[in-house]
C-alpha cells in the first residue's frame, strides 16, 4: 500500500472545537483571575478554539494561549495581547487595531487583511511555523506568517521578527520597524512610504513594486536585486555593508566532509550540515551531497551548482534567484517559497521519493518535492523533471 506524506488541505486543525459565548466568559474571567493573582488555575487556554467573528474589545488576554485558534473576522480593538501565544492562529480580517501584541509568538499566524494599524508588535515573533496536530500537519501557507494585504499604519514593531514573513500588498504606512528582522522577507508590492527601517536587517528582502525612497532608513541590505537596488539608490543609500550570516568557503569544506560522514554512518558520526539563514552567494559547488542537510532560509543567489544533491533537503525559502544549476538533484525537498528567479536550471530533477515502509507498517511512503508557493519567475528551465513535485501557489512556469 502507497500513502502520500502529503496532507490535504482541509485537514487543516485550525479552530477544531466552536466555543460557545458562555464556555468563552468563563475562560477570560479565570484568565483574568490569574493575571490578577486571585488564583491558582493557571492562564487561560483558548488553544484550537474556533472564535470566528466573537467580539471582544478591550480585553486583557495577555499571556493567553491561542495556538491554532481561529480568530478570523474576530473584533480585537484595544486588546491587550502581549506575550499571547497565537503560533499558527487564524486572524485573517481580525480587527486588531490599537492592540498590544508586545513579545507575542505569532510564529505562522495568518494575518492576511488583518487590521493592524497603531497596534504595538515591539519584539513579536512573527517568523514561520508549522503546527502538528497527531499525524496530522496544517494548511502549508500556515508555515510561513502571511500578512498579505494587511493595514499596520503607524504600527510599532521595533525588534520585532519578521523573518520570512509573507509582507505582500501590506501598508505599513509611518510603521516603526526600527531595529527588526526583516531576512528573507517577502514585501512585493508593499507601502512603505516613511516607514522607519533604521537599524533593521533586511538580507535577502524581495522588494519589487515597494518604493523605499521615502523610508528611514540605515537598514541592512545584501547582494540586492534590481528592485532593491534601483529603489535604495534613489535615496542614495549605500548598501555596502558586512553581512554577518556570510560563510567562508573553508567553513563550508568542513561542514560538507562532516555531513558526509553522518550520512554514511546513518547518523553515528559527523554532523548534519545546518546551513540556515546563511550567505552561500556566489559561490561554486561541485560534486556533493547535501541529501537531508539544512538549507532553510539560505541566501544562494548567483551561486554556481553543478551535480549537487539536495535529496530531501530542507531548502525552505532558500533563494537560488539567478543561480547557475546543473545536474542536481531535489528529490523529495522540502522547497516551499524558495525562490529560483532568473536561475537557469537545467538536467536536473525535482521528483518524489519513495521511502520502504518501516518494520511493523504496511505502507511505503512518497515523498513529493514541496515546491508550494515557490517561484520560478524569469527562470530558464531545461530538460528537468518535475514528476510529482507539490506546485501548488508555484509561479512563473506550468512544469509541463
């Protein structure tokens, strides 16, 4: 028997149980009891609650737990949110305008048209998360934080961290974003105009349509695009600067030999090349093997790749754009959002994967290559094989 590693989407474990408005009042009164030290019941757990459209302005729910909630359309005026537990929460259309959501883990939320004009986010996690319910694994968006076309006027987010964070169509018109992680954003088409970028890192940020000419800013640029280069240039910005996720090239000699010896002692010895979030642009690499290594994140733009294997590598939003790629192999990668811009791809395989089932199951395993919302804009594509790949939200190319 043949099952996918693949879930459907409407497995989704967002909002599991529907709470009822009395079962709701009570959980906030005894929240509020402890945030008040009245008792000893602990912090109010709302987690997988489905609270679509509830109305609750004003509230105290910092510190409450809401993973996988599903606060869509839900009023959240003046809420006091902070260090709030929502990893993977629904606040698709929310109305959190004026809340606080100061050191909130907001780690894979969806937040797309959300309201979030004058809300204070200083310090919130907002990079990717992926939630496991049993066997189950939710809606791939939910892996990265979505915040597409949300309104975040005058929002405060200093030191916030938006790593990865899906920013596309967002306003975030006089938004403070001093001092935040902005790497590997994604802020297409966003509205910048005096945003206050001071002191935040933005390597790897995809700035197409943004226009940053009006921006605070001594923010951290890297090996920038056209987009950002043309942009930043016409506020005489100067984006010379020293990238600390950069790698040297002797360092990465030693972490591929010691990912050799974990591969081919199954783990005993060696060490898992962890290359996340790291500068590997422009370099050359050759006859490798990266089979299982980590690359989420990574910056490998410009880079010249000839038969290297990436077979169920952990590639992430890892960014290829105009990357020189030749015999490799993407087998069973996990590649969602990664970016292959401009790259030219060619021989290579992006195919599924096929796992023997384990001692004491009957079911082998396919491992599809996760290419969900990936791009391949401008890329030059020959003779590849992407048979069975997850393309789905994938632009630029049919894979025909």
């Amino acid at each position: 028997m043949l099952r996918s590693a693949m879930y459907k989407d409407d497995e989704d474990c967002s909002g599991d149980y529907v709470m009822l408005p009395e079962t709701l009042q009570e959980v906030l009164h005894t929240h509020e009891r402890w945030l008040n030290g009245q008792d000893g019941k602990g912090r109010g757990d709302l987690s997988f609650a489905d609270l679509f459209g509830f109305q609750l302005p004003g509230r105290r729910l910092q510190k409450v737990l809401l993973q996988g909630a599903n606060l869509s359309w839900t009023d959240l005026k003046g809420v006091n949110l902070s260090e709030a537990d929502l990893f993977c929460a629904n606040l698709q259309h929310a109305d959190l305008s004026g809340s606080d959501l100061q050191k909130a883990n907001l780690r894979g939320a969806y937040l797309s048209k959300a309201n979030l004009n004058d809300a204070k986010l200083d310090g919130a996690d907002l990079r990717s998360g992926l939630l496991l319910c049993g066997p189950r694994v939710t809606d791939p968006r939910f892996d990265v934080t979505v915040l597409r076309g949300a309104s975040m006027n005058d929002a405060s987010m200093k030191n916030a961290n938006l790593e990865g964070a899906d920013l596309r169509e967002v306003s975030l018109v006089g938004a403070s974003l001093a001092g935040a992680n902005l790497r590997g954003a994604d802020l297409r088409d966003a509205d910048m105009e005096n945003a206050d970028l001071r002191g935040a890192v933005m390597l790897g940020c995809r700035l197409d349509g943004t226009d940053t000419s009006s921006c605070i800013t001594d923010a951290r640029f890297t090996g920038p695009t056209d987009s950002v280069r043309n942009d930043m240039e016409a506020a005489e910005t100067d984006l010379t600067i020293d990238d600390p996720w950069s790698i040297n090239p002797d360092r990465i000699e030693e972490m591929v030999k010691s990912h050799k010896k974990w591969l081919d002692s199954d783990g005993r010895e060696g060490t898992r090349a962890d290359f996340c979030n790291r500068t590997l642009t422009g370099h050359f690499i050759r006859n490798v093997s990266l089979d299982h290594a980590i690359l989420r994140g990574a910056l490998l733009d410009s880079t010249d790749l000839k038969e290297v294997s990436f077979v169920m590598a952990d590639l992430a939003r890892a960014n290829f754009s105009n990357a020189k790629i030749t015999g490799c192999q993407f087998d069973g990668s996990m590649a969602a959002g990664a970016c292959f811009d401009d790259a030219e791809i060619s021989n290579s395989t992006f195919r599924s994967v096929l796992r023997e089932a384990r001692p004491g199951s009957d079911a082998d395993v396919l491992f599809p290559t996760n290419l969900v919302s990936s791009s391949f804009v401008g890329t030059m594509i020959t003779e590849c094989d992407f048979e069975g790949a997850d393309v789905r939200g994938a632009e630029g190319t049919d894979f025909t």
